[in-house]
C-alpha cells in the first residue's frame, strides 16, 4: 500500500466502538506509561501481523470504552507524536500521519499508521505485534510470519537481493558482536530458539531464513568486500591542492569496507586535514577553532551514505576538499516528498533507503531521523562557518561547506 488511507470521521467512531479491535488503540492521555504503550502500538500496527493490509489508528484522547476523555490536543502534542516516526527507536522509521480530529463533539489526536512493506518492525529492539485487543512481543513464529510476507516487488532497493553474495561473505562475528545486541533487546538476543540464518533474516540482512540470500543492507553492513559485489559501494575522498578539479590531489583514499569501518575511514580523513584556527586579537584568551566542524561534516556525509541511490549505477559518494571549501556528491537526487524546489527545508525528509537508515541507527553512526541537515547548520554557524550550500539536481545532490573566513 503505498498511498496513506485517510479513514472518515464515521469510520473513526466505529473503531472507538469496537474495544476488541485489532485496527485499533486508545490513549486518555500522553503521560505516565502512555507514550511508551502508545509506541509499542505504532510497532503493532506497522507489522500488521493479522495482514489486515489497513492501517492502524492509535486515538489520543479517548478512553477504553470510546468515550472523549476531554484532553487539550495541543500543537506541542501533536509535535511530540508526529516526532514517534523520526525519533531512532523504531526501526524501520514507521509510514504514520498526525492529526487533530473532532469526534463526539470533543478533539482527538489520530496517529494513523500504514502497515510497513518490509517488517518485522522494531520498537526499542522489540518486534511488537497485536491480533484483537492482545499486544505482546512477537515470538519466533510471528517473526518468520513477519519475514516471509515481505514483497519484492514493492519494498525499497536496500533490502532486495543480492544474488551474486553467497552468506559466507557476511561476517558472523561482526552480525552476532556488534550489529545484533545494538538491533534487539538483551533478552530477544538471548534467546536460543531463532537460529543464524532466522536472526539474519530478522533484520533484513538476507532474503529469508529459508531463502538465506544476503540483501543489499546485508551487504553493505556485513560483507568484508561490498564493493566485489557492488562497485560503487564506497566513498572517494580527495584532498586537493587549490580551489579547481584540474589543481593537484595531494591525498587520495578509497574508504572501502563494511559500512561501521567505511565511515570510520572517513573520520579518520576528516581529523588528518581539519586545522585548528588560532584567534589572539578578537579577545583576552585565544579562541581555537578547527576549519570546519567535525560533527556537521559527519552528519553531511552520513546523509549522503544513508540517502545514495545504490540502483543502476556503479558512481561512489564522493568527498573533494579544496583549500577553501569541501564539496560531497551523491548519486542519485532527491526522493519522494523531498524534490529539487523543497531540498533542504526543514521537517521535510524522505527514505529512499529506509533500512539502510536502520542499520546506520543501530551501528551508531547516526542518532535520529530527519534533522542531519539542522543539525549540521546549526554547528556551521556556531564555529563560524558559512552555511551549507546544496544543489539538487535528478540524478545528483551535491552540498558544499566553505571554511571559516580568515
């Protein structure tokens, strides 16, 4: 289902109505245990374990038995359950809409949530599942359920196939070490009734635990060589000797590998050539500051890495930093809601590559969704830089960060 259903007020009422439907949960209030409870909700009706193929709607505002429960829906409130989607804990990012509706003559805040394409769906590493008034954490049956129902044809590029990755090619150890207790909770891990290949499939990283065949999050993650099955599965970083393409490279690197190592590549690049600026006249003390703020290039590169087309083409992310600016290219332009006139306006984002996202929240390497660009401004302008440039063109987006002024 790729368009959000809007359900009419008449058919709202019906779900306040029916207390043992599975399509349906209700919130007094946004306090105490409520929003962790409400979250949990949001997982469920993600994973649409029944296949009901119809979004879920959480009501804020409502009581057990339907009835309003008289709580201001506020503009704050509603920021704060719009922020369910973008807030890192459930994984992939949910497809849910925000709203305020007017139900037996008293205000309601409905969060509908449409039924993810590719679950399971993690909240706080836990695979939250619901069938009639019951939500609970889904065994290892509702996760092979929840594996299989996945459609090739309609699920994102990150998570199709790679044919020419046998399994052997995913680092176990990496999987098991690092990757799998940052995706589940501590007693979903210690469980002993999934095998490998069922936790693999759990977080995407192969077809199925029957169909073991690596997806392309898998390869990206897990592969000890993504770039042998995927050409352009790396970031080229330049540094070179002037202000043109045509002046001299004076350092080059391949920053190649699976995704954690790749990007730390990176980082290592940006500490070599990112000199700290003294400043003794402006004040009693030298004030110190680096050419560029490390963490905005972090969240800028990042980005681009989380946001590439990895589709039909074999071009890398690319890094180019000149004496007097750095500019990063990534393939493939803007998506979805994002287009070239809006690139860059803050509280609009979209995922091409929701799952890629996913990992890149559970290795760390990113914190949350949707704000990278924000944040990446707001530390621009604290070290003195200018602000981010961004050109967006279909098959490209190309940011450039100048240093600070002399």
């Amino acid at each position: 289902m790729s368009v959000m259903m809007r359900y009419s007020d008449a058919e709202l009422e019906k779900f306040l109505d029916d207390t043992e439907s599975d399509l349906a949960e209700r919130k007094e209030t946004w306090k105490g245990d409520a929003p962790e409870k409400g979250r949990q909700a949001v997982c469920a009706f993600a994973n649409d374990l029944p296949d009901h193929r119809q979004p879920g709607v959480l009501f804020v505002g409502a009581k057990d038995t339907g009835a309003p429960s008289g709580l201001p829906i506020t503009d704050d409130l509603l920021r704060t359950l719009a922020d369910i989607k973008t807030d890192g804990n459930t994984l992939p990012p949910p497809s849910i809409t925000v709203e305020k509706r007017s139900l037996r003559g008293s205000e309601m805040a409905i969060i509908t949530v449409l039924p993810a394409d590719a679950p399971p769906v993690r909240y706080r590493g836990r695979i939250w599942i619901r069938t009639g008034s019951r939500r609970a954490v889904a065994t290892a049956q509702d996760e092979r359920i929840l594996n299989e129902r996945r459609r090739h044809r309609d699920q994102p590029y990150d998570v199709h196939p790679i044919y020419s990755c046998p399994l052997s090619e995913l680092s176990r150890t990496l999987f098991e070490e690092i990757y799998l207790p940052g995706a589940f909770a501590p007693e979903i891990v210690a469980a002993n009734a999934r095998s490998y290949e069922q936790r693999l499939a759990a977080c995407r990283m192969v077809v199925s635990a029957d169909e073991p065949t690596p997806t392309l999050i898998g390869l990206l993650a897990l592969a000890r060589d993504p770039r042998f099955h995927l050409p352009g599965a790396y970031l080229q970083f330049l540094r070179i000797a002037g202000t043109k393409f045509a002046d001299p490279i004076v350092d080059e690197a391949r920053c190649e590998g699976p995704l954690a190592a790749m990007v730390q590549r990176v980082d290592d690049k940006l500490d070599a050539h990112n000199r700290t600026a003294v400043d003794i006249t402006g004040a009693d003390r030298e004030i110190r500051r680096s050419l560029y703020p490390k963490f905005a290039l972090q969240q800028l590169i990042r980005n681009a890495v989380m946001h590439r087309t990895y589709e039909s083409t074999n071009a890398p992310c690319r890094v180019y930093w000149f004496d007097d600016r750095i500019e990063m290219h990534s393939p493939g332009g803007p998506y979805g809601a994002v287009t070239c006139e809006n690139f860059g306006q803050p509280g609009l984002n979209d995922y091409r590559n929701p799952n890629l996202a996913d990992a890149m929240k559970v290795l760390g390497l990113v914190q949350r969704f949707g704000v990278g660009i924000q944040i990446a401004q707001t530390e621009l302008a604290k070290n003195g830089n200018p602000p981010a440039e961004f050109l967006a063109e279909p098959t490209r987006v190309v940011v450039t960060v100048r240093k600070i002024p002399a």
